[in-house]
C-alpha cells in the first residue's frame, strides 16, 4: 500500500514526504509498463518494443498509428513544448522545467463533463477502425514465438552511455526495464544489471552512480596522457 496523504492532529490533510516517489517516478514508471507488456504478450498480443519519446514505451502491434497518436495527444503537445524551449535557449529542459511544460498541457480537469470514458473510448477506437471484432484477431497464441531475438545486455549498455557517462540507480532501473519491456519481466532485467555488474561491464561508483568499464578506461587513458605530455 502506497499512502500520499496523512491526516494531521489539527484535523487537515497533508502531503507526505515525496522526494523518495518523484526520483523514482521514471523507475516506477518504466518496471510498470515492462510487467504490463509481459502480461499482454502472455495474453497472445504481439508487442512493438521501444517506440515514442525516447524509445522508452512500447506498443501493441496492430493498433493503428493515427489512433495511437490522437490517445498520445498530451505527450505529443508536451513533446512540441520541449522541441520550442530547445529552439528557445538552446539545450534540453532539465526535470524541473519539463514538468513545468506538462503541468501546462494538462488543461483543467474541472471544465470535462462527466461521461462515460469506457464507452467514449470505444467510439473513438471505432472511428480508426479498433472494433471488437479486430482487436480479438490481435490475439495470437503464436505471438510469443514470433518476437525477434534481442541483446537485452548490449542495449542496455548503449542506453548507459546515450545521454551521458555517469547515471544513478534509478535511471540505471529505468533504462534496464524500458529495454526489457516486450522481452521479459522486471525482475529479470534486475538480475541483468546484477549480471553486468558482476562480469565489470558495470561499474558502481563511491557516489552510487554508475558507469561503463569501457568508459572508465578511455578515461584512464586520456589521463595518462595528458600526464606523459605534461612531462
């Protein structure tokens, strides 16, 4: 059980402590969508693997792009408030002015009226053509076997990398789950890292972060070096 609020002595509800929940928010996120992907492909569903922002989410195969796309509207109107601010100041958004940008898509929830989403969200799926009858041919019981090979340890050590040379443990988790989604579950993604970890390819650092061996000695070399023509 997960508690978001507590009553205080005074009688008022208040937040508790968060920091914890937020850092782990891409982790919770991404070990979520790689168990759910698990249990879709189980279900006789083939499962597209890393599609939409960043190659983190996946897809099942089969649903129609345009359709996908018009229920993705808010990561597609946050993903254009991202592309402006890049234009406007010339780097990434940092966590905090991201979050900025998402809270200012999300509209106000009072100005809805009060439908009935399961059956609006059939009408729509309809208009793309996602009706009963072709969402139960999606289900195959030899989608399993037809999912191509992949190396969960190669892509994992390029997703180390991508971004920068030091991640933390939660997006070290994040990447793990978010490569695995469609491949297998959480749990074996964590023995993955626990895999690499222990062959050297991983490196723990004093901090906690985490970097690659390759990495690390490129570094090394560079140094000796820069030491060997300083003399």
């Amino acid at each position: 059980m997960i508690l978001l609020a507590a009553e205080r002595l005074d009688g008022k509800l208040a937040a508790i402590e968060s920091k914890q929940l937020y850092r782990s928010a891409r982790e919770n996120g991404a070990w979520y969508r790689a168990e759910l992907a698990e249990n879709l492909k189980n279900l006789g569903l083939q499962i597209d693997r890393r599609t939409g922002n960043g190659e983190r989410y996946f897809g099942v195969h089969g649903v129609p792009e345009d359709l996908a796309s018009r229920w993705s509207k808010r990561s597609v109107d946050v993903d254009r408030a991202a592309r402006l601010f890049r234009q406007r100041y010339g780097r990434e958004p940092r966590a905090g002015e991201l979050e900025s940008l998402t809270i200012k898509t999300r509209g106000s929830k009072s100005a809805a009226p009060t439908i009935d989403i399961n059956k609006a969200w059939r009408a729509i799926g309809a208009e793309h053509g996602l009706t009963k009858k072709y969402v139960e041919g999606l289900f195959n019981d030899r989608a399993i076997d037809n999912q191509p090979a992949v190396d969960l340890r190669e892509e994992l050590l390029a997703e180390v990398s991508r971004e920068r040379s030091m991640i933390n443990a939660h997006e070290l988790k994040a990447k793990a789950y978010e490569v695995s989604a469609g491949v297998c579950r959480p749990a074996e993604a964590d023995g993955l890292i626990e895999e690499l970890e222990h062959s050297g390819e991983l490196l723990r650092l004093e901090d906690g972060r985490w970097t690659m061996r390759q990495l690390r000695e490129l570094e090394q070399t560079t140094v000796d070096i820069a030491e060997a023509g300083s003399a």
